[in-house]
C-alpha cells in the first residue's frame, strides 16, 4: 500500500516483460497481490495492468507489459513494450524466461541488452524443466545474460520474494544490463560507423539506434548523417552477405540466444524431455479424433454449466423473491407505491434478475479458463485451423472467436493480430456470431425454463454450435464476394501442456465475475430503470377508476384476481414500451413473439443482459398481486418450447450490443460496416428464426 507522504515520484517501478505463455500473468499475480489495478494504456486499447504495494520499505510500481517476443515495434503490443521501457522511467527491467524453453525466449534478452537500463531474469517454470531433465548454471547464466537470475514457479509462487529482493538490488544499484550480442567485425564495424552520426547520445543510446537503423526501422529523429551512413552500410553489408541485413542482424541474436541456453543448461534425459507433450498430442491433435475431442469437451462444459450451477443460481433467486416480499410487506400502505415498483419492480426484479445467473457465468468462464491455463485452448486454434481455410478465415481468426466466448467487444480488438485487411474485416464481422457471456444469461433463463434437465446442456451446446455454424455460413459468403483472396498461412507456438492452479483459475473467474457485477451494478441498473419508467408511465386515470369499481363489485376472489390481471395487462398495453411492442409486434409475431418479448429485444441492443431484465420487469409490473412468481413459471406460463428455442436463436443471431457496434467502427474506421453487421445480423436473426419457428409450428400440427 502506498505510505503516507509518498509521491509518485519516489516510487521505485518495476517492468514485468516477457514473452506470451512465459508465465509472466502468473507471476505478476503472486506479486501484486490484491493491489492489482487493470486499465488500457493511454490511446490504445491494449491491457495495462500495474499494481502499487510496499516491500522492504520501498514503494514499488509494478507494471505487467504485453507479452511479446521481439521490441522491433512491429505492432501496437511491441510498440507499447518498447516505449515503455525507454521511457527511462523504471528502475529495472524483470524479463520472465520460460525455463521449458530457454533458446527461444533469450532472442528478446538480446533486443533487452542493447536498451541500457538495468534488467533481472525469471527463470520460470524451474519446476517442469527439471522434470523434463534440465539443469541450469545459474550464475554462469548471470554473467553471459549481464544480470542475476532467480529461479521461480509461478504456479505457487516460489522464488518471487527472492527475484523482488534481486530485482531492487539492481534498479538501486542503477546498472545497465552488461550483457551485448556481438554481431561479428563487419556488422559491427558499421554499427559504429552509424552510431558516430548521434552526437548528442550517449554511448548506449547511439549504439541502440544505430542498430534500429541498419535493421530497417524507421527513426524521425535520427540526424541525415545516420540515416545517410546506415543506407550506406545496408548496402555494403548486404552485398557482402548475399542476403538482407535485417535477417543477418536477427541471426546474430538467435545465435546470442542459441550460445547462451547451450552453455548454461544441461539435459540430462534428452529422450524423455516433452514425451508427455508428443503423447498428448497424438491424441488432442489428431486429425480425425481432435476435432470430436474438442466438440466432446464443449458439450461437457455446458452440461456442467447447468448441473452445477442451479442449485446457487435457485439459491439467489430465492433470496431475491425473499427480499421483494419482505419489502412489499414493510412498505406502508400506500406510501409512495411508485417508489416502492421501482425498487421492487425495476432493480430487484431488472437487476436481480440479471444477478441470478452470476453461478453460471462463473462455471463457465471458471471451465474456459482451466482449459486456456493448461496449454489446450491453444492447440485448438491449431486444430481449427483446416477448419478455418475451408471457410475462407485465417487460422488466426480462431483466437478472436475464441475471445468471444467472453466479450464481443475484445474479440473484435484482437483482430489487430491479423496482417491481411480481409482476413481482419471477414473476421470482425462474423465474430459476434460466438456466443458472448452475455448471452449466456439469456439462455440461462430460457433453457430452464422451457426444457427437462437432461436436455439443458444439448440445447445450450446446439445454440453454441448454431452461433458457430452462422459464423462459418456467413464468413463463406464474405470471402466469396467482398474480401475475395487467398488466406495466409498460419504458424503458432504451442505451449507445453500444465496443470493449472486454483489460484491463476481463480484470479480468472473471479475478473469475469467483478466486470459482471459491475455491469449489473451501472449500466444494467439505469437501463433498467429506464425501462421500468417507460413500462410505468403514462398511466390512464380513467381506465384505474374503471377497474378498482369492477374488483370493488366482484362477488368472489377468484373474480377479483382475473379482473386485478387485466387491469394490470391493459394498463402496461398504454404505457411508452407497450406501445413501443405494439408498433413492432407485426414485424416479431412471424417470429412467435409477442410486444413483450419485442420490448426485451429492444432493451438487448443496448446490453444483451437486459433482454432479461426487461423480462423480469414486464412480468413483476404484470403480476396482479405484486408477489411475483418466478420468471421462469411465469415465461413457462405464457410461452411454449418453441418460441423459447426462437427467442434464443434470435438473440444469437441479432445485431450485437451497442459496443460491438462502436468497436466495429472504430477497426474498420467506418460508420458503413459497422451499420451493415447491424442491418445483416438483424435480417439473418429474422430469416432464420421465423424459418425454425414456422417449421417447428408445421411439425407439430403434423404431429398431432
């Protein structure tokens, strides 16, 4: 925590860099604690996530960098890496090294070496590399890496007390890393010759750009003498070579890495390093059996999802139901009844509504998780791949779709790894066809409601895959009309496989859960509100007088009760969102809805949860008794299996959030596209719906 007294200014910050799947996330984690705070870097909607806490009596700033394996700039999470570290305000640079995979991570050690600012090392995942029978050199590591390494796991945090007390040292100490990557005489001698143009820069600094210049990036600032002199030298370098001095300059550093990993490991079983890996393999990546492996895997997901989650999820909506009546019976009769519908109607019953189903967004993103953390998630992006170019996608496509499991909205954000624009744009525009976690409440609510447990998670698993289908149908027609074009070959790194720890799993669910409630708590509870008043008002004193004179006349209770129901159903027909549902349920009773479900739909634009918070508020401010039954008796009441099936499918199927929206403006920089996935999904939601719920209809009555 941060001392009384203390300035920013005084705060001692620490760069967390390394490359994806290094385990850098975990440590940072272990580090952190709970201090931890998540944002985006000013101007890019790149992940920043930094934490502020105290240790051995200094104020320590610690700031994860994306993960990236070079600081060429290549893209905006290189860029960012990069700046940041020359920025010049850290006080060291920890690199976290994935023991497993020694060789390939010290290639960004070797761009790290020539930035000249004090760096510590993480050799990470110790514990798997000895099971893989390797052992390390730690200080001859020290010396040919020009800084101390310190030995960590970070499934259980080991060692991160020892590297914050190493990585102190050196930020205190104020040394620039000492190891460099002798690049050979000529390289070397040209180098120089370049770095004599920066006169105004120290030695490490005009060595640094010297290097960027003759590797082919750009410097504005760099004075006409450099760039002149390293024209020259490319030039000379490269016929010298008989090849580009960028690849020459990039082998240097592989062989630095290359050196460095073979003199300070040893491996002791060769024959049984990643044997588990290879047997695993085999079996999950498999050409025929990988892909039922996967769909198999899915399928269990969401029967999980049900099985456990309803007994927690019928826990909150009875203490829900149990805090509405309490409320009603203590609520003076007739005191403000307006106040008392809207805390009754429109949050507990919006809002509430919305909350009951956190149990199966935790099991689900708790699932995702596990299956991300131990390496498996990755290796089906390489499994889809085939899949991917039959469909005319990128194999890279697969990771934004898979981002939308969660959010829509980064999953179109990661399309930012795609090189080519048709592969970007097919992808953003079929992206929100995945089923979002938002969605997920919707058929939380509707698949119980409507269909026996042992078909829950065959429904929730065939919506899934119908998202999945429409993407695919969808991205064909895309590549073979606007974005036509051959895709680009696909090249990932698979990760070794590991068991996840709680922890890591946990700090996963648990992100997820808080922007949930967070989003139920702000923009949920005003969409709700808002609703509830436009379900509200404006009220017909006529037709009130009307109906308390009949119920004061009924001659029993049962007549009362009708006659309480109607007045209620007729009173909601005059308010603002009945005759909003009114007006459009001609174009939605095709669809087998009727103007309240078309109110929903309304509300589900804005945010896919309000589709049942809008639910939830139509049927409290219609239940004649102000005791409202669950939502699901009430949904089972008014509606049959198959227009809840059509509900959801079109819910998949229809326009996105409004942020989706937003966000596809903003990659494709154009109001155009982002309107066509609106009116698009909007008119395949409709199509599609009304031809399942009118076959379903045809079906039935050929069955009866």
């Amino acid at each position: 925590m941060k001392g009384k007294g203390t300035s920013k200014a005084d705060r001692r910050v620490v760069l967390l860099a390394g490359n994806p799947n290094s385990g850098k996330t975990s440590l940072f984690n272990w580090l952190a604690g709970a201090h931890q705070h998540v944002g985006n870097y000013p101007g890019v909607t790149v992940e920043k996530k930094s934490a502020v806490f105290e240790c051995d009596g200094a104020e320590i700033e610690l700031v994860d960098l994306p993960g990236v394996y070079s600081l060429l700039a290549a893209s905006p999470e290189e860029e960012i890496a990069r700046d940041e570290i020359l920025a010049g305000n850290a006080g060291v640079v920890i690199q976290v090294l994935d023991a497993t995979n020694l060789e390939r991570n010290l290639h960004l050690t070797a761009q790290l070496a020539e930035m000249g600012v004090p760096v510590a090392y993480a050799l990470n995942m110790s514990d798997e590399a000895a099971a893989n029978g390797l052992k390390f050199d730690l200080e001859l590591m020290s010396t040919l890496l020009g800084g101390p390494v310190v030995p960590t796991n970070g499934s259980n945090g080991e060692g991160t007390a020892a590297l914050l007390s190493a990585a102190l040292r050196v930020a205190a100490e104020g040394q620039p890393c000492t190891s460099r990557v002798n690049y050979g005489l000529d390289i070397e001698c040209s180098i120089a010759a370049v770095a004599e143009q920066f006169e105004g820069d120290d030695a490490v600094s005009a060595r640094r750009r010297a290097i960027a210049l003759l590797d082919g990036l750009s410097d504005p600032h760099a004075p006409a003498g450099a760039r002149e002199a390293a024209a020259r030298e490319t030039a000379r370098l490269e016929k010298r070579g008989g090849r580009p001095l960028d690849v020459q300059i990039a082998e240097a550093r592989y062989g630095f890495a290359l050196g460095a990993a073979t003199e300070a490991t040893q491996e002791s079983s060769p024959h049984v390093r990643r044997a588990r890996t290879l047997r695993l393999d085999n079996l999950l990546l498999h050409r025929v059996w990988g892909l039922p492996i996967f769909v198999f895997l899915m399928w269990g997901v969401f029967n999980l999802v049900f099985a456990l989650g309803e007994p927690p999820m019928r826990w909150i909506e009875a203490g829900l139901e149990s805090l509405s009546g309490w409320l009603v019976s203590a609520w003076p009769d007739g005191a403000t009844p307006l106040l008392q519908s809207l805390v009754v109607d429109g949050v507990i019953g919006g809002v509430g509504g919305v909350i009951s189903f956190l149990p199966n967004i935790l099991l689900l993103f708790l699932a995702i998780a596990f299956l991300e953390d131990t390496g498996y998630m990755a290796r089906v992006a390489f499994l889809m791949d085939r899949v991917m170019h039959k469909m005319g996608l990128h194999g890279k496509s697969f990771i934004p779709m898979l981002i939308g499991l969660g959010c829509t909205v980064p999953a179109i954000l990661a399309t930012r790894t795609l090189e080519h624009r048709r592969d970007r744009f097919t992808t953003i525009l079929v992206a929100p066809f995945v089923s979002c976690g938002a969605r997920m409440t919707i058929y939380a609510l509707l698949i119980p409601a409507f269909f026996a447990p042992r078909w829950r998670g065959w429904v929730l698993w065939g919506i899934y895959m119908a998202g999945i289908l429409a993407a695919v149908l969808v991205a064909r027609v895309l590549r073979g009309t606007l974005f036509r074009g051959e895709s680009a070959p696909f090249v990932m790194e698979l990760p070794p496989y590991r068991l996840p720890t709680w922890r890591s799993v946990g700090i996963h669910m648990w992100d997820r859960a808080w922007m949930y409630l967070q989003k139920a708590g702000t923009v949920i509870l005003a969409i709700s509100i808002l609703l509830w008043a436009l379900g509200t008002f404006p009220r017909s004193p006529e037709l009130d007088r009307r109906y308390e004179a009949a119920i004061g006349q009924a001659g029993t209770s049962e007549e009362a009760v009708a006659l309480k129901a109607a007045w209620q159903t007729e009173t909601l027909e005059i308010t603002a969102i009945g005759r909003l549902g009114k007006w459009l349920e001609p174009a939605i009773r095709p669809l087998g809805f009727d103007w309240r479900v078309g109110t929903a739909l309304l509300g589900a634009f804005a945010a896919k949860e309000v589709f049942v918070a809008q639910m939830g508020i139509v049927f409290s401010l219609g239940d004649p008794d102000g005791d409202p039954e669950g939502l699901r008796q009430a949904l089972r009441k008014n509606y049959t299996p198959l227009q809840g099936l059509a509900m959801m499918l079109f819910c998949l199927l229809s326009a996105p959030c409004v942020a989706t929206i937003a966000a596809t403006k903003r990659e494709t920089e154009s109001w155009g596209w982002a309107a066509g996935m609106l009116l698009g999904m909007t008119a395949i939601a409709w199509v599609a719906t009304f031809v399942v719920f009118q076959l379903g209809q045809w079906l039935g009555r050929g069955a009866l």
